[in-house]
C-alpha cells in the first residue's frame, strides 16, 4: 500500500513541476519599471514628401528636406 501512495506523490510532483514549467514559458514575458518611449516627430520633405525623422530632417526656409533633396540635387517636379 505504501508503495501505491509513494508512487501517486512522485507522480503528484511530477505533473505539477510539469505544470509550472509550462505556465512559466507560456506567460508573456515581464516588462521593466520604465517610461515607455516618447512618439518620433515625423516631417515630410517639401520635395519628395518622404516622412522623415524630424531630428535627421534638414530645415530649409520653406520647411524640411530629406537627406536625398539637402543640396537642391533633385527640384522638385514642376505641377
């Protein structure tokens, strides 16, 4: 009988270490303490119209122009 009892405890433990593990990978992963990031501003090129990170865009008098358009390589299309 001790037999029999010894066996349903291991197999007990067993399923339910079986049991943890499987919760445990299938739990989305924790996130940190933190803020969480701050939106890009985002330009478009006045010749192109490309959206653009407003950091890298570079300022003309008229608005933004992309890295392509910085230098007046390529005006812009004639309506």
């Amino acid at each position: 009988m001790s037999k029999w009892l010894i066996l349903a405890l291991v197999v007990g433990v067993l399923v339910w270490r079986w049991s943890q593990r499987r919760t445990a990978r299938m739990a989305p992963p924790a996130v940190g303490p933190g803020a969480a990031p701050q939106p890009i501003a985002m330009v478009p090129c006045e010749v192109c119209g490309v959206l653009m990170d407003a950091r890298l865009a570079i300022r003309s008098p008229t608005g933004h122009l992309c890295h392509t358009h910085r230098h007046g390589a390529h005006p812009p299309d004639a309506p």
